[in-house]
C-alpha cells in the first residue's frame, strides 16, 4: 500500500532518529520508489560521496522543501577523463554515513557501475555546445559522462526536486537545460556555494591538500573576485604557484580551474 504523507512524515521522524535506509541494490530501491503516493514531495541530492558542509547545505535545503530526501553515492568513472584522478578520488562511507545520518536524510542509494551501465556506457546524453567549453574543454567526455549519470540517477529517484551547488556552476546550468530539453517534471534547484572562513569554496578535493595549500587555494576567490580582468588573475595565480587550466568569464560568470599540489580545484563569481 502505498505511504500517505503524513506516514511518510513520521517516517522520516522515525529515521532520523535511527539509521537511514540504505539502498545498494536499485531494483530494491525502485520497488520501494513504487510505494510513494504521487502526493508525497521527493528531493534529490545526487553527489559522490566524501561530503562536506556543502553538501550537508544541499540536504538540509531538501529536507526543508520535500516530505521525502535521497542521497546517492557514487563516485562516476564515466565524467573522469584522467584515471589516477579516480582512484584518487577521497572515499570516506563511514563519515558520509554519519553526516546524512545527523542531516536526517530518509534514503541513501549506492549503486555499483554494473547496476547503473548495465549497456557498459553504450548509450549517452551529450550536450554540444556549452559542455565543450570551460571544464569541458580540457576534460574531454566529462560532461557526457555527469550528463548520463545524472539522467539515469533521475529516471531511478523520480524526484520533485533535484539540487547541485553552484560551486559546479556549468555542471548546474547543463543538468536544468538538460532536464527542460527532455520535459522531465523535475525541479533543478541551484545552491549557493558554500565557502571556508577564507573565503575557500568547499570540495571533496580540498582534503588532499596539505595545510600550506589549503590556505594558499583561498587566494583563488581573493583573485577572481578582486581582479579586473582575467588575465590579471591568472598572472596572480601563476604568481603563487597555481597551474591555471582555465580563467574566463562566460556570461555574467568567472570560471576558474587552477592546479595546487597536484589537486584540480575549481570555482567562479558573479561578475558585475
Ligand atoms: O557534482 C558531483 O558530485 C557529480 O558530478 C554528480 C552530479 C554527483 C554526478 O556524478
């Protein structure tokens, strides 16, 4: 039978005082998916786990707007164009588990890569003009491969609401464009990044940095945002020993991608 509001409500009460259901098998997932009455509001939050405050901010704002919050973890081979960068992603399930768990998220989904590519990556969503600029011009295939996963994250979830941090501000913009091309009912809900008293955007990334480095990469929104141009504020990166993949304003935007130790780290503001 399928949970009334109200018995999703208490649910949800009764979880976050408990454990949160995971799932790691999707076709239990989709069954339980099948028991919600239409009327029972879901929020989405697909990341790739080693969460942080952001997003801890992302859970919070759909636990506050829905009756119902997912989280998925999954760390996606198919957006990374450079191997090592994966193996190196930070993997940290207990800490995950402890957060979303203290957030009061309900459902927790982990799927393996066999369970989401049953076709092995045969068939992908690509976008072909704004997913080859910016991160997408150097990591050749990494907005196929976000663009594909999110799609299939959704079709499995079929939430009201889905949200992503702006720190990931071209990821964000692709994701909405790509839910309204395909008219899926699906709120895409920006947030705004979150960042460290230094004014450092919070990543997954930034934990494998050394203690100099995590002070240095603050110097990355201090140039963005107090430089006229961009080529001003790549010099001063360049300065400060930062690898600048890329430094441009698109729209009303400044993009930065820029290496530190090794450690890929990317931002943008609001350009007046
Ligand atoms: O932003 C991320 O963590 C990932 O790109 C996402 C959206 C979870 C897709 O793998």
């Amino acid at each position: 039978m399928s949970p009334t509001l109200a018995q999703v409500n208490f649910r949800k009460k009764s979880i976050h005082m408990s454990k949160v259901q995971v799932f790691d098998s999707m076709t239990e997932f989709l069954s339980f998916r099948q028991t919600f009455s239409p009327d029972v509001e879901i929020g989405f939050v697909p990341t790739m786990g080693a969460l942080h405050q952001g997003h801890v901010s992302l859970l919070n704002r759909s636990i506050d707007e829905n009756d119902f919050t997912v989280l998925s973890i999954f760390v996606n081979p198919t957006q990374f164009n450079d191997p090592t960068d994966f193996t190196k992603y930070p993997k940290t399930w207990d800490a995950d588990m402890v957060l979303a768990t203290a957030a009061g998220v309900n459902a927790i989904i982990a799927p393996t890569y066999n369970q989401l590519y049953p076709d092995n990556y045969r068939y992908k969503i690509i976008e072909g003009e704004f997913s080859k600029k910016l991160c997408g011009a150097e990591r050749i295939g990494h907005f196929d491969g976000v663009l594909t996963v999110v799609m299939k994250l959704l079709q499995i979830v079929r939430p009201h609401k889905a949200y992503f941090g702006e720190k990931d501000y071209q990821q964000f913009k692709l994701i909405h464009d790509m839910v309204q091309s395909f008219f899926m009912p699906i709120q895409v809900v920006p947030c705004p990044t979150l960042r460290e008293a230094s004014g450092l955007a919070m990543s997954s990334r930034n934990t494998r940095l050394s203690a100099e480095g995590l002070k240095k990469a603050a110097l990355i929104y201090q140039f963005i945002s107090e430089e006229k141009t961009t080529v001003q504020a790549a010099q001063k990166l360049t300065d400060h020993g930062f690898q600048v993949e890329y430094l441009q304003d698109e729209g009303d935007r400044r993009f930065v991608a820029a290496f530190l130790e090794g450690v890929r780290l990317i931002d943008n503001v609001t350009i007046k």
